[in-house]
C-alpha cells in the first residue's frame, strides 16, 4: 500500500524519547476506552428507556459502577496523564510543525486548552479510584466560566475560549471529511483491514466530535454574552442540546455511533500513529 507523501515526510523527524511515546500512545487509547463509553450510554439514551447523555467525567462514574471498575479508572487516570503530557508537548515543543500562523497558534493553544482539560479529567479517575471524591456533578465547564468571568476582560476571555474551541471544531470537522487525519498513521505497519477501519472510524469520529465541539463552543460564547456561568456546557450538555431538539433521538444517535467511532479511531491512533519530535530537515 502506497504511503501519504506527508507522512514520507514525518519519517524524516526524529521521533519523540521512547517514554514519551508510550505514554502517548497509552493516553490516545485511553482517550478512545472514555469516548467509546459516552458513546455507548448516548447511544442507549437515544434507543434505550433509562438512558441518558453524559459527558467525560458521567463516563467516568458509569465505569465506577462496573465490575472492577476501580482497576479501570486507575488505568484511565495514568493514560490520560500520557495524554496531557504529550497534549502538552505539541502545544509548547510543536513536534507536527504547525508554526507560529494564526492557524498553527490556534491548534497549539487548542492543544494546551485540552491539557487543562482533561488534567481535570485524570483527576477525576483518581478520586474516583481512591474513593476520595466524585465526579462534581460534570460542572467544570461552568467552573472554568466562573473563574475566567472573575478575572479583567472575563467576558472577553471566555468568548476567546468558545472561539478556539469552535475553530478547533471545525478543524476535526474539515480533517474528517477530508481524511486529513490519515497523515498521521504509519502505514506500512498495518493492513489493509486496519487501514480501513482508521479511514472509516477516522471520518465518521472526526465529524461527529467536531460538530459537538462546536456547540460546546457556541456555549462557552452565549456564556459570554449573558454574563452567565450556568450557559456553559460540555459534551454532556452538548449531546442532550442535539435530543432536545425536533427529531433529537435520531440526531443524538448519529452522533452517538460517531463518538463511538471517534473511540476506536483513538485507540487506533495511540497505536499507529507518528509520533515525531522536532523540525523538517533535522
């Protein structure tokens, strides 16, 4: 199978430490095991009675609730800290050369805005594994508001965060439907079976996160707008929007199949996935 001239180019980038690696790899397949669970109990709030939509951190609580569902949340909880880091490192180190534009800034601050995020996460898993706390009712989208509405230019502040994660919706929204996300995946190391499954659950994962992302996003602006904490939500929020409206059931479980999909897309992800450290030509 003929390899993406693009990733041709990332085999010339020297490669990130091997610890780094692992914990990134183990951080995107942790990253797929929480979205493969929102997915599933959305995908039951729209088919099932008794269902209902939730986010990251009501994930995390369903898996609590399962049989060795502490082990589970321990192994979450280290993953996702390989996420961070490796979140982080894209961020500040720029590994995939995305530059100083205003496009590659916007990825690179996206990709900070996501440490944070799910940082929060991990330590949810943890509290939740040691039994030393819950989940906190998965407000911390209406938290992170009501800090950044304390601070001088607040409302400013939380419209530029509703604004980079809408325009990192869209991002996903375009690499889905373009299937840019296939640059990234080394090749020559799967079949094409494999292949296959990352192109479909690649595209369908992709779009249905990115139109998520933008509602989360079009939250965090109206929060602007109204001076209100409360109009911030997260995926939760943003998936029981989409059952709320006219023929909801069946947009929610379009989007449910995705988020599904988005999973297996990152567990395929932390597996094949370049991961490179440093610049073209050195």
């Amino acid at each position: 199978m003929a390899v993406p001239s693009k990733a041709q180019t990332k085999e010339k980038l020297r490669e990130a430490k091997p610890w780094v690696r692992r914990f990134g790899r183990f951080g995107y397949m942790t990253k797929g095991v929480v979205y493969g669970m929102i997915g599933m109990l959305a995908v039951l709030a729209a088919f099932g009675p008794g269902g209902a939509t939730t986010g990251t951190s009501g994930a995390l609580q369903s898996i609590a609730e399962l049989p060795f569902g502490e082990v589970m949340l321990w192994i979450i909880g280290i993953g996702l800290i390989g996420y961070i880091i490796w979140d982080f490192i894209k961020a500040f180190k720029d590994p995939e050369n995305e530059g100083t534009g205003a496009k590659g800034l916007i990825k690179r601050v996206g990709y900070f805005i996501s440490g944070i995020i799910y940082a929060n996460l991990a330590f949810v898993a943890i509290k939740l594994a040691s039994h030393t706390g819950s989940t906190g009712g998965g407000e911390s989208e209406k938290t992170i508001s009501a800090k950044l509405l304390e601070q001088p230019f607040g409302v400013w502040l939380v419209g530029l965060v509703g604004v980079i994660i809408i325009g990192y919706g869209l991002y996903e929204l375009y690499s889905g439907v373009k299937e840019k996300f296939m640059d990234k995946f080394k090749f020559n190391e799967t079949n094409d079976k494999e292949c296959k499954v990352a192109r479909v659950s690649g595209k369908a994962g992709l779009i249905a996160r990115g139109l998520v992302l933008g509602l989360v996003g079009f939250f965090f602006i109206r929060t602007a707008y109204t001076h209100n904490p409360g109009e911030s939500k997260g995926l939760g929020g943003a998936l029981a929007e989409v059952a709320s409206q006219p023929f909801g059931k069946f947009l929610l479980a379009v989007i449910a199949v995705g988020l599904v999909l988005y999973g297996i897309y990152q567990i395929i992800r932390g597996r094949y996935e370049y991961m490179n450290f440093g610049h073209q030509g050195k």
